[in-house]
C-alpha cells in the first residue's frame, strides 16, 4: 500500500496557501508568492523551472511537492475545432474535459466513441497535439468528479454511475493538461465546470481550485453549473469571489422534473427557487437556467409559459440544450424538430425570459453537454444488462478502475 503524501498538491494551492506555507518553511512569505506566480502566471511545470526561488528551495519542493499533471492518453478533435480529452489521473481514475475555440463552426453528429483507452494503446491514441486556434477567447469545459451519482436521466455521465471527488489541484491540474496541449496561456481564457461529476457534491475540491483561478481569471469567466442541490447554495453564496451561477432545471414541475433528475425527490423545485432568488448578485450579472430540452418530455408550449411563470422575479437567462442524442446509453430519446425548440424559446422571449439556444460544441467527438464518459459501464450495474449497456468492445476501451 502506496503511504499518502504529507505534503499538499502544489497545484491546489492559493497564493496566500503559498504564503503560509513559505512561513511555515522558515522562509519570507514573498517566495510563496514567486512559486505560485511562477507557476500559474509563467507556466513553471516542474521545480527546477522556477528560477525565482534559490536552488535549495527548488530541491526541497521537487522532492516534497512535485508539480504533475494528468497524463493525456485521448485526444477526440470535432469538426468544430473543440477537442475532447481522456486525462488519467495519478490514481488510475479517468476524467473527460473538453477545449472548446471561441470561433463558432459546424459540428457534424457521427457515431459515439469511447473516451477510454488501455495502457499498452495511451500513447499511441493520444497522438500528436491537435492544429488548434492560437488567439482569441476560448473555454474550457472541467469535471469535478470521476462520475456522477445525480444520475440525470438524459446525461451519459450520470448513466455510468459515481465516483470520487477531484481535488482542488487535480482540477487546476487538469485545467493545465489542457491549455498546454493546445499550447495556450490563461488569456482570454473562460472556465465552465460542466464536465463529469456534480460540483456542488464537491465543496472542498471546486472551492479550492476557484481560489487558485480566480488569482487568474476573473470570477466573470468562471461558470459553475449544479443540478440543484439546495443546502451547498449558501456555501458558494458566501465565497468572497463567486463565479457565475448555472442551474440545470430541465422541467417545469416536480413530477417531470423528479422522472429527468432523481434528485429533484430530494431538493424539488420550490426550495431551489428561493435559494436561486437569494443567491447574491453583483450589477449586470445573470444566473443561467440550463434546461435540455427533449422530444415529448418536457418541450411543449405549455412547458415553457409555466418555466417563464417559475423564473418570475429571478434575474436569470434561460440556456435551451437541445437533446445530445446517443443512442447507446439513451436509447429512444430524441432530440426535438427545429421548429420545436424555436417555439419554445419564442415563448419564453415573449415572457420577456432572456433566452439562448446552445447549439452543442464538440457532439462528433462524444463532447457535448451530457457526453462525457470516461468509463463504459455503471459500476452499480455489472451483470446486469437491463440497467445499461454491455461493456464496450470497440478498440481501446476498458472498464474504469
């Protein structure tokens, strides 16, 4: 059994946790400054990058608190120029994140492909880095656990089941595997954390890596997206610096809602209204309603004129996510006609709802809203087909360990 390290991750670490930490070292609270600048501002990968610090220092760092990344062992491009990405963590654990060019561009549907891919294959089918865009704003899409025990009826990551809590520097970490693959720096860098896993059932890990970000990007470009789980509101809420809000609603009512999203039985909507309508907002900021909207479920004209009644009084914008059909893990579900979803986010802009429709990035790679995997059977459900799919055979893939 592998003893755990004493010391923290030193991707984790806010700059004043640098500080604190160089005081506790016998050393002048401005060399935790260096290192973190050294790190998050410069880009150091590695102690003996950072010159800033004398060399004992950089010893001592190397050999208690080495920097490291997860390892890219996938690498999915769309047509639209978005990326999605397999990461494999020190653990084993694998997690998706997605790059995503602020250049629009048409994503063309194809069949769905496992992210996974065995050891004896990682560095082959990682492959060389991806032509990407080199200037400009861009986003990166972050996951915040190795699955997703929400269980979202419509999402393939909350088919496949839960899994651990990420650390504050294995998201920072993961951040950076990213933006040094397409060779970025965090300029003109906007964070969205959409990706495997339900954040606010991370408290402690998401918190600690918005401390690090927010040194780096301002809270105006970091969204942070939750399924509704009413009693973590106040902890963000609190946050000297909050990101921006997003609420994945889906249903206009408990009863459609609770069939979409399981945890709605346990935080329905009248509680998670009130704590949407308390949540502070600074001038000319929004919160994002996210509402995936799917054929016969939960996309009629009625759906949307009783949405538009529930967000009355609520400084809130309505983001409309067609359906990302797959028809493996959400078989029969589909995605409604055009003129469906341009009637019901017409309805809501008559309401005078601000609305927007997502037309998805990245859903030719299996990395659009609710794609992403990193494994390929619910560990809940093994020898037990009626609950999910049989384990994929395609080349490369394996079961998540």
């Amino acid at each position: 059994m592998t003893a755990r390290n004493p010391f923290p991750q030193p991707l984790g670490l806010s700059r004043s946790e640098w500080e604190s930490l160089a005081r506790r070292w016998q050393l002048p609270a401005y060399r935790g400054r260096q290192i973190f600048d050294a790190i998050h501002r410069r880009g150091a990968r590695s102690a003996a990058e950072i010159h800033e610090v004398p060399r004992e220092l950089r010893e001592r760092l190397d050999s208690d608190m080495p920097i490291g990344l997860p390892s890219v062992v996938r690498r999915e491009a769309s047509r639209d120029g978005s990326v999605k990405y397999g990461l494999r963590l020190g653990d084993g654990a694998l997690i998706e994140a997605v790059y995503m060019p602020g250049d629009p561009g048409g994503a063309e549907v194809n069949e769905f492909e496992d992210a996974r891919a065995t050891a004896a294959d990682e560095t082959r089918d990682a492959g060389p880095r991806s032509p990407v865009a080199r200037a400009g704003r861009f986003t990166v899409c972050l996951s915040s656990q190795t699955g997703c025990a929400v269980d979202c009826a419509f999402c393939v990551t909350g088919r496949l089941g839960g899994g651990r809590n990420l650390t504050a520097g294995e998201i920072v970490g993961e951040l950076y595997a990213v933006t040094d693959d397409v060779n970025r720096t965090v300029e003109g860098l906007r964070v969205v954390f959409m990706g495997m896993g339900e954040p606010f059932l991370n408290p402690d890990g998401v918190t600690g890596a918005l401390d690090v970000l927010f040194e780096i990007v301002p809270p105006r470009r970091v969204t942070v997206s939750t399924s509704g789980i009413t009693p973590l509101f106040a902890r963000f809420a609190s946050l000297p610096r909050r990101p921006n809000l997003a609420v994945s609603l889906n249903a206009s009512d408990d009863e459609t809602r609770a069939s979409l999203m399981p945890i709605d039985r346990t935080y329905p909507l009248d509680g998670l209204l009130r704590a949407m309508r308390e949540w502070p907002l600074e001038p000319r900021r929004r919160l994002t309603v996210e509402y995936v909207l799917i054929a016969g479920r939960n996309d009629s004209l009625d759906d949307a004129k009783r949405l538009a009644k529930l967000l009355a009084g609520i400084e809130a914008k309505v983001n409309v996510i067609p359906l990302n059909e797959d028809p493996v893990y959400l078989p029969g579900w589909k995605r409604p006609a055009e003129a469906v979803i341009d009637g019901f986010a017409a309805a809501l802009a008559a309401a005078r709802i601000p609305v927007t429709v997502r037309r998805s990035r990245g859903p030719d790679a299996s990395a659009a809203c609710g794609q992403l995997k990193g494994r390929t059977e619910d560990p809940r459900w093994r020898g037990d087909r009626s609950r999910g799919p049989a384990p994929a055979t395609a080349k490369g893939s394996t079961r998540n360990r």
